[in-house]
C-alpha cells in the first residue's frame, strides 16, 4: 500500500463482522470526505454488518463534520450497514444541538462496549426477523 | 477713656470678629470670640458665638450620620456579596445528579428554573453521564414550579445533547401547569419520554434495563440458529 | 462595529489553505483555554470560528482571522475577527436567515455561528469583502 506522508489517513480496523473507526486527528473538510468514502469502500470490500466510530478524542464537531457523519450513517444504512457515532463529549453534544445538528436518526452510544452491543442486538433482530418470515 | 482709644478698640474688636468667622469658614469649629468686655458690641459677638456652636452642632450631627450611612452601605456590600457567593454555590449544590441503581442516573430538580442555572444542570448531567456510563437519567422537575420557552428549550436541548453521547433522558414530573404552559407556549416536547411521576420514571427505567440484561443473557447462552431447530 | 481600542492582540493567522482552517481553530481553542474560559464555552467559540473561516474559504478563497482579549461593555471577552476580500454578501438578512445556502451545501454557517456566540456582527461590500466580528463573555 503506498503511504503518502503528506495525506494523514486514519485506520480502519475490522473485528468479526464490524469495522472500527476511530478519528483522532483534528480533521480539514478534505480529510473527512476522503474518510467517508474510505469507510464505504470499506464496507462493500469486508461486507461488514456494522462500523462504529469513535470521536471520544475529538474537541469540536462543526457543521461539516456533523453532517459527514450523519452522511456517511444514512449512506451505510442503505448498503444494509449499521453505523454507531462512539463517545461523542459532552460539550460536543450541546454545541452540535446549538448549531442545529441534531443527527435524527444516527445510532449513538456511550462507548464502544454499549456500541458494540447495539450493533449485536440489531444484527440478532434481524435474523429473527428472517427466521419468522421464513 | 478717650474716644480714639475706643475707636482702635472697636476695629480691635471687628478685626477678631472678621478673623474668628474666617477660622470658622476654613473648618476650625472650636474658634470663639469669648468677649470679656460688657456692650453693645458683646451682644453681637456672643450671638456670632451661638450661631457658630449651633453650625458646630449641625455639621457635627452631618458627619456622624454621613458615617452611619457609609457603615450601613458598607455592611450591605458585604450582605450582597454574600448573597451572590451563596447564589452561586446554590447553583452547583442544586443540581445533584446521583447514580440510584444501576445504569440509571436522577437529576432531581427544585426550585425556578432559569437560563444560567439550566445550563449548568445540562452540562453537569451530560458530564456525568460520560463518567458513570449509566445511559439512562430521569429529570424529575416535580419541584418546579413554573417553566418558560427559554426554560423548556434548554430542557429539550439537554435531552437532544444526551441522546448524541449515547443516552436517554427521561423528564418526569410534569405538573398540570407545566403542561399547560408548554402546550400554550407551543413547545413540541413529542420527541421526548416524559412520565407522570418519578417512580413511572423509575419503573420504565428498570424495564429498560431489564431488555438490555435480557439481551445480553440471550446473546450468551443462545444461538438464534440453535433455537430453530 | 465595537471599538477595538485597549484591546490586546492575542493572535492571528492567515488562512490560504483548508488546513489553515484546522490551524487557525486550534488557536483559537487555545487562546480561549488560556483566558479559562469553560470548557462548553471553548468548544462553542471554536465551532463558530471554524463555520465562519470555512464559508471564507468557500466564498472569498481565504482571509485573515484575529483574536483578541479585552473589555466590551465593561465584561471580559474573547473577540474574533475574521476578514476576506471576497465578493461580499448582497444580502445580509438572507444569508443569516436559518436553513439557507447559496449552493455549497451549508446553511448552517452564519446563523448557526451566531447562535454559539454572545455577540455577531457582521459588516460587509460587494466585491469588496466581508468581516464578521464574534464576541464571547469569559
């Protein structure tokens, strides 16, 4: 894989069926489109059943950022993916719902244990779901 | 006596006047004239005697009540100082947020709610929220007696905020007159749980605990593959 | 707008890339860290300051942004300016009327960087530029 020294990438780890992300930089608008598309990729290449994403790390979520992941939640969902925003900080939370980013619709979670257990319990619904229509 | 002599005695006399009223106007109160000799003139300087132990009296009275007033301003600086200290250690001691059982968080809120006191209630459930990992909180407003637009903004705020991190905030409590200036207000509060008392609160709290334990044991010790068969 | 005498000048920055913006949010998160303000308040004014340097980059290519500390109305407070000559806005009430975009796909910008701050004003010229000025009680 060529590593350009220039461009920061962040990882993206996959665990069983889910992929993790986790964002520890302070993001420019470019880098968080390259990560959007990045993790899409990502999900059609693994098949993956769930990504979680960890900004536990991050001080500010603007606009951009805010609607790039809520983006990136209702684009995944449409490839059958579930997404979970980990460990959003407090004052995040209310700076968001200041600007008038609400997310509606975009799964959350405290950390990644209750993220990871919302991804299971989605996945398991389903298959129950399957089983019944059967 | 000649009556030069009594004429230099006069001007004598009128010169200590003028000097003793010039005494007084700089400020010197315990000026007198104190006149020893018996005439038509001593009528004149003990009343000028009087009137400057009358302005005495009255200035002295000014100062001493200009004093009393500044101590008393003084004293109620220090009261309002106090008063705000108060206000403010109040403002953290009244919104204390407390683990009750697992998972679950209550923030028990007493009192006027306004803007400021509000926001520091929000940011100190959303941070305690983060530390405890508890990801339900019950608001219970049983003990509030009026809310304005401003106030049930900030409420939906703190339970829109919760909800990002990853929590739910249930607001219990809501009294008839809450309700009424909510609806009339024009607040939509649909997209919050709201329950009647705190103990409805509670029970729906456990429930949901009860599903998320359920889930975790059956995710355990059963394969939904296996349950088919 | 308010009078910047007797204000003392914290910082500045350049903005010519989408990086300067990165920068440029990280100094002002400083800046509003070292004034101890808290820490809601820091994440508000460098949210603001970041919508308002992203809108000048999208619209103007680039500006200048200035921070300051100093007295308004007789309270402590954060000032930031941040400066483009670029096309300028020909409508103000539009342009910070919520829900609106002139096509980059915003629409929070503005109104919702005002909303974050204790004090927005905004001045600005066709073809000359545009300067929005936040003001943020310590």
């Amino acid at each position: 894989m060529k590593i350009d020294l220039h461009e920061k990438r962040i990882p993206i780890i996959k665990i069983g069926n889910y992929l993790i992300v986790s964002i520890q930089v302070d993001m420019h608008d470019k880098l968080a489109i390259q990560l959007q598309s990045q993790i899409l990729d990502e999900i059609e290449k693994t098949g993956a059943k769930g990504v979680l994403i960890d900004i536990s790390v991050l001080e500010m979520v603007d606009s951009f950022i805010g609607r790039m992941l809520s983006g990136m939640a209702s684009m995944a969902s449409i490839m059958d993916t579930a997404v979970v925003i980990v460990g959003m900080q407090p004052a995040v939370a209310i700076t968001l719902v200041e600007l008038g980013l609400e997310m509606p619709g975009v799964d959350t979670a405290l950390n990644m244990e209750n993220g990871m257990e919302m991804l299971e319990k989605r996945l398991r619904e389903e298959d129950n779901e399957t089983f019944e229509s059967h | 006596m000649s009556e030069k002599h009594n004429i230099t005695n006069i001007k004598k006399r009128i010169d200590r006047i003028e000097d003793i009223l010039a005494a007084v106007a700089a400020g010197d109160l315990d000026a007198r004239i104190n006149s020893e000799t018996e005439d038509d003139l001593s009528g004149i300087e003990a009343a000028i005697d009087l009137l400057i132990d009358d302005l005495t009296d009255e200035l002295k009275q000014r100062e001493k009540m200009q004093k009393e007033v500044e101590d008393k301003l003084s004293k109620i600086q220090e009261q309002q100082k106090t008063i705000v200290q108060q206000q403010e250690d109040l403002l953290e001691l009244s919104s204390p947020v407390s683990k009750v059982w697992d998972n679950v968080l209550i923030l028990p809120v007493i009192g006027t709610l306004d803007s400021q006191r509000t926001q520091i209630m929000m940011e100190n459930l959303l941070e305690k929220i983060v530390e405890t990992g508890c990801t339900i909180s019950i608001l219970d407003i049983t003990g509030v007696p009026t809310v304005d637009t401003q106030v049930a903004n900030h409420l939906l705020k703190t339970v829109t905020s919760a909800r990002l991190l990853g929590a739910e905030c249930i607001i219990s409590g809501i009294s008839p007159a809450i309700a009424q200036t909510i609806v009339h207000l024009g607040i939509d509060l649909s997209s919050i749980k709201t329950k009647a008392t705190l103990q409805d609160a509670m029970i729906f709290a456990m429930r949901q605990n009860k599903r998320t334990d359920d889930i975790k044991l059956q995710s355990l010790y059963i394969n939904p593959n296996e349950k088919e068969e | 707008m308010t009078s910047d005498k007797n204000w003392e000048e914290l910082g500045r920055k350049n903005l010519e890339s989408e990086n300067d913006i990165v920068m440029a949010r990280q100094l002002v998160r400083h800046y509003a860290k070292q004034l101890r303000m808290g820490i809601v308040d820091q994440t508000r004014v460098t949210t603001a300051v970041s919508e308002l340097l992203r809108n000048m980059y999208n619209y103007a290519g680039g500006g200048e942004i200035k921070i300051f500390s100093g007295l308004v109305d007789e309270k402590d407070a954060l000032i930031i300016t941040c400066s483009d000559s670029g096309p300028g806005i020909e409508d103000l009430e539009l342009a910070m009327s919520d829900g609106y975009t002139s096509g980059m796909g915003m629409g929070y910008g503005l109104p919702g960087a005002k909303r974050l701050v204790d004090r927005f004003e905004i001045q600005s010229k066709v073809n000359v530029g545009t300067t929005v000025r936040i003001i943020k009680w310590r």
